[in-house]
C-alpha cells in the first residue's frame, strides 16, 4: 500500500472510529451514506476494526447492532487524529513553501498584476501569502461574476477574462491539465501562468 492508499484507509478508519464513538446504534447504511462509501466497504471495515480489537458489536433486540469503541480503538482513534494533523501541517507547509517561491518568482521578474484562478481555500491561502507583497490582486476568475466577492475583490467570471490586464495568473488549484486546457481556451498567454 502506497503512503496515498494508506493515508485514504486511515481517513475512512479514523472517520468510522468518530461516527461509531458519536453515535453508537448507526445502521452501516447510514454510516456508508455520511462517508460517502460503498455500503460492502463500510461492513469490511467494520469487520476489520471488531478483528482488531478496536470496537466491540453487539446484537440488541430488534435486530440492532450496538457499536462499541474499545479502549484500544479510543487509542487508535487518538494515533489516527495525530496523523492526520501531522499530515495536515506538512501539507500546508509545503504548499506555503510552493506559493512563496512562486510570489518571489514574480516579484524577480517584475510582475505587479495578477489574477488568482479558482475560488476556494487555496485561493485564500494565497491571498493571505500576498499580503504585504509587492504584488497587487487584481481579481479572481471562476465560473461566475460575484462583485466583491473575494475578500473585497471582484470575482469574474470565465466570459470576463478576456477583457482583464494582468501581468501573471496564478492557479488556485492542483488540478492542473485540467485548469490549464480552459486557460488556454480562453486566449490566455501560457507564459504568464503560474501552477503550484
């Protein structure tokens, strides 16, 4: 299993352990529908956390099933969370360390305009990077026109930009090809994009 698939399988785990914690008599139906998991792959998981010895089931009338975290699954629950935050503060380091060698970038070769492309939480992260820079925000693009709508800056829409000046774009995002194929639809000059 590749650092990827393991890092996927502890989310699910650590998911399952706070669904089960939060809500004990949880049908595997409900659980499936909350995580956005196939039904079949919650019950193998489920199976896999009982053979561990990370939570106890328990039939009750009716034909209810009562989930128990065991005080071994309350440990691992405890190792996945650390994990994952672990992984969330690399991540985010990493990625302020991209964005900060992009901004210095622009800032070398005398960019002062720029558009962020995309609207969301790397947008944000890069517009919290900008401040105080020597680059000025110009607006962002996504598919629809909200005046004001980022942090007080426009948001145009893809049918905008052609009209706006800019001396670089930076894309908000790390789906790249697919970002790049309508950036290059729309006209824009490929040596003015910037990618994290």
């Amino acid at each position: 299993m590749n650092k990827l698939e393991a890092n996927r399988n502890n989310d699910i785990v650590l998911r399952i352990l706070d669904e089960l914690n939060e809500e004990p008599l949880i049908t595997q139906r409900t659980l499936s529908s909350k995580l956005g998991v196939a039904l079949g792959l919650v019950n193998t998981y489920i199976k896999r956390l009982a053979k561990k010895g990370y939570i106890k089931v328990s039939t009750i009338p009716q034909n209810r099933v009562k989930y128990i975290l065991t005080p071994n699954g309350f440990s691992e629950k405890v190792r996945l969370t650390y994990e994952y935050m672990r992984y969330s503060i690399d991540y985010f380091k990493d990625t302020r360390h991209k964005i900060d060698s992009i901004f210095k970038k622009m800032i070398t070769s005398g960019v002062n305009d720029i558009l962020i492309w995309g609207d969301g939480e790397i947008a944000e992260l890069l517009y919290i990077s900008l401040r105080g820079l020597p680059l000025r925000l110009i607006g962002v693009v996504d598919s629809r026109r909200v005046d004001k709508g980022f942090f007080d800056h426009n948001i145009y829409s893809y049918r905008d930009f052609p009209s706006l000046n800019y001396d670089a774009i930076l894309v908000a995002s790390f789906n790249n090809e697919e970002e790049k194929k309508r950036i290059e639809e729309l006209g824009a000059d490929m040596e003015k994009v910037h990618f994290l």
